[in-house]
C-alpha cells in the first residue's frame, strides 16, 4: 500500500451537520483507492443523554402543550446511549463516486478497477482533485479522528 493522504482531527459540538471535505490531487489514474476512517464513536450515556434531552424539552416548553411535553419525556425514557456519528463520501474529478453511512467507530472503503465497497462505484480513479467528504451527522462531545487514504503499489 502506497499512502497517498492522512490526517488527525478533532471535531467538537458546534461542528454538529457539517460537512469537513479533505482534498488532494492525483497526478495519474490509480487501479484503486482506499480510504479508512476511525473515529471517537462514544457520546453520552444513558442517564447524561436522558437528562439533556430533557433539559432542551424543558427549554422549549413554551412552545408545546403539557399533554405533549410529558409525551415526550416518557419516550426518551426507552432510549440507551447518544452517540457521536462521522460517515463517508467521496468525489473524484467526474463526480460523486458514492457514500456509506456503516455507523461504526471504524470504516474501510475500497474502491477499485473493476468493484467497489457497497454504495460506492467501481472503476479507476481519474488523475485530478478528489476529495474526501466527512459528514458529521451528530456530535454530542468532541471527537478525534483518522482518515487515511492509501492506494495499491
């Protein structure tokens, strides 16, 4: 494997519905790419989420009927642990080659010649700018991660 890009980053809460794009150039056509990230997946347990959750149903409480705020309170009582989630997508210099949402703590995408990850499409990467794209679907407490994009050879 040949390491084309890397980086380590931390994201914290105010980078919640973002999208943080990581760009870099390929000199020449590549049989295939590789991309790995490994983030901080852990967010808020149980009791911690609960409670904030609460906290913001009590907040906008003007804005709901009483019948609705208790509603509201006894669903949150069924949910577990509040969790940090990073996902993938990437664009080569044609367009969008595709994207995962896996909801793991770790992700390994390939994309290669002749197959491909699922949700992403096969074929080789054209020489040009491709960029990664990190979409911060939620982000509860900072969270540190690595993207590493290698290729074959």
């Amino acid at each position: 494997m040949h390491k084309l890009y890397e980086v380590k980053g931390t994201l914290m809460p105010c980078c919640n519905k973002s999208h943080i794009r990581h760009s870099f150039f390929i000199e020449e056509e590549l049989e295939s790419l590789h991309i790995q990230l490994e983030y901080d997946r852990s967010g808020l347990a149980e009791e911690e989420a609960k409670r904030q959750v609460i906290d913001c149903i009590n907040t906008d409480a003007v804005a709901y009927s009483q019948a609705d705020i208790k509603r509201m309170k006894e669903e949150w009582r069924r949910f577990k642990d509040i969790n940090n989630l990073l996902t993938l997508s990437l664009d080569d210099s044609n367009g969008f080659r595709g994207a995962g949402h896996r909801g793991t703590s770790f992700e390994r995408v390939s994309i290669c010649k002749d197959s491909a990850s699922y949700g992403y499409f096969a074929g080789a990467i054209p020489k040009g700018n491709v960029t990664v794209v990190i979409s911060v679907h939620a982000l509860v407490k900072d969270c540190n991660y690595h993207l590493i994009v290698e290729t074959d050879g």
